[in-house]
C-alpha cells in the first residue's frame, strides 16, 4: 500500500476532450449483464458492428477474453469475480479517456461490483444494459456446456446454479432475448448510445 501512496497521477498533454473533437463524438461505457447463456457477447459484438459502420471509435471486452489475458490469474469465486469486475472497470476507464466507446460482456452477477463499475463514471457515461433471460432458457441454451456440468457438481460456483445472480434494479436497458431478436435489441440499444455519445460533424456517414 505504501508503494500506491507514493504513486502520482500525471496528466497527459492530450485530454479527452481532445481526443473526442477529433474522433467527431463522446466516449462512454455500454456494459452487459446477464446470466452464462444469455446472449450478451452476440449482442454486445452485433452493437459494436453497427456502431463501427457509423465510424464510431468502439473497443469490445469481453468477459472470456480478458479472462486468457489480463485477469487469467482470476478464479471464479466471489472475491475473484470482484477483482475481475474492479479491473475491467479500471480497463474501460482507460479507453474511455483515449476517446472509444467500450463495451464490455460480463456476467458481473453483484450488484455491489457493478455499482462500483458505474461510480468510476459521470453519470451519462455508462449505460447498463441488462440481457434479460430465464434461467431455463440459459440452460436449454447452454452453447458452451457449463449448465450441464454446473448442475453435476463438475464445475463450482456457476452463476444461476451454485452461486448467486443479482438482477439489476434501474438498468438504462432492458433486453429480454428470449422474445426479443437481435436486430430489435440493437436498434433499441443503438438509439440510447448515439443519443448519448453525440455523434460531430458528419461522423456515422461510413459503411462497413
């Protein structure tokens, strides 16, 4: 602890302001959770296509991948899980200062660690968006086989199954995916962030 205390913030020549005049729109946080199964990685990367076909400066974390990087070292109990969530939210304020609207699909089942996720952010900066979907819809799902061996005892401290999910109380989105498509989730999800990110000067004239 001695060591952080002595460490200083210093402050780059190129702010954030500036990189958002040039990149010709905001930053902000867009960050997914749901329970394993829910759809949030196949919403979250058909957001980022849409919004990258508006030349709209956007980075993708998701859950799994961090998980072979930066956070490999982090089991999946409850303090591991928090530490997961503490440096991917750190990870995402970084990319919110280079200009990028970040996305990222976690579970992130407690709302404590999602709370803290958010207070790192002004309060038009983060967008939550909560992927909605019964628990037997997950597991009849189950694309990766996690339910299955959650429910035989193989694999320990499964979200929805032997550890807990705590549902979002005030959301800026709700998605419910198992009678929403994608398309009507991006659209909807798509009219929040450009709202919010005040796309400049012709920005979002691209196409992929």
């Amino acid at each position: 602890m001695e060591e952080v205390r002595n460490v200083t913030w210093h402050q780059m020549t190129v702010s954030r302001q500036t990189r958002e005049l040039v990149q010709g729109h905001r930053s902000g946080v867009v960050w997914f959770t749901g329970l394993s199964g829910a759809g949030k990685s196949t919403l979250a990367n058909a957001l980022e296509l849409e919004l990258a076909r508006r030349g709209i400066r956007t980075y993708l974390l998701d859950g799994d991948n961090v998980r072979h990087g930066i956070n490999q070292d982090l089991g999946f109990s409850i303090s591991d899980r928090q530490e997961n969530i503490r440096r991917v939210s750190h990870l995402a304020k970084l990319f919110v200062d280079a200009g990028v609207v970040v996305i990222t699909a976690m579970i992130s089942p407690l709302r404590a660690d999602r709370r803290m996720a958010r207070e790192l952010f002004a309060k038009d900066e983060f967008i939550e968006v909560f992927v909605d979907c019964p628990l037997d819809v997950c597991i009849s799902r189950d694309p990766k086989g996690l339910y299955q061996k959650a429910q035989s005892g193989l694999i320990r401290d499964f979200t929805g199954i032997s550890s807990p999910y705590e549902r979002p109380e005030f959301p800026e989105i709700t998605i419910p995916t198992d009678t929403m498509s994608v398309e009507q989730a991006v659209a909807r999800m798509q009219a929040d962030v450009l709202q919010r990110i005040e796309i400049r000067h012709g920005v979002g004239c691209k196409q992929a």
